[in-house]
C-alpha cells in the first residue's frame, strides 16, 4: 500500500516525475502540464501558479515544458 504523500492528487497514481509547485503541492510533470493548459492555479489550493514557479522535486531544476510555457 502507497502512503497518500506518493499518490499524484490529480490521477491519484503513484508519482511520476513529480513537480513541486510554489504552493509546496506536488503533481506528476504530465498530469500537472495538462491541468495548467487549462488552468493558471493549483488543482488543491487554487494558488496562482506561475511559469517561474513550478520546480522539478527531484533537483529543484526548472522543467522544459515550463520554461516554454
């Protein structure tokens, strides 16, 4: 059993690539990208998110896709 801190809150799977948001939320890069397509804010708080904002929790580098964004 997964403990609820390594399930993405969106596919509610385990996390792939995770990305850590400024609000400190973390979300798959994939389901992540696809939600910011719609949306400017994070799925749990509705924080504003901002292109310079989003970090990969690995490294703490700023991923392609959203240095394009």
């Amino acid at each position: 059993v997964l403990a609820a801190g390594d399930l993405c809150a969106i596919c509610q799977e385990k996390m792939h690539t995770p990305i850590l948001l400024q609000c400190k939320h973390i979300f798959c890069e994939d389901c992540a990208s696809e939600w910011l397509e719609r949306e400017r804010t994070c799925p749990l708080c509705r924080a504003l998110v901002k292109p310079g904002d989003i970090r990969s929790f690995s490294d703490g580098s700023t991923t392609l896709f959203f240095q394009l964004f």
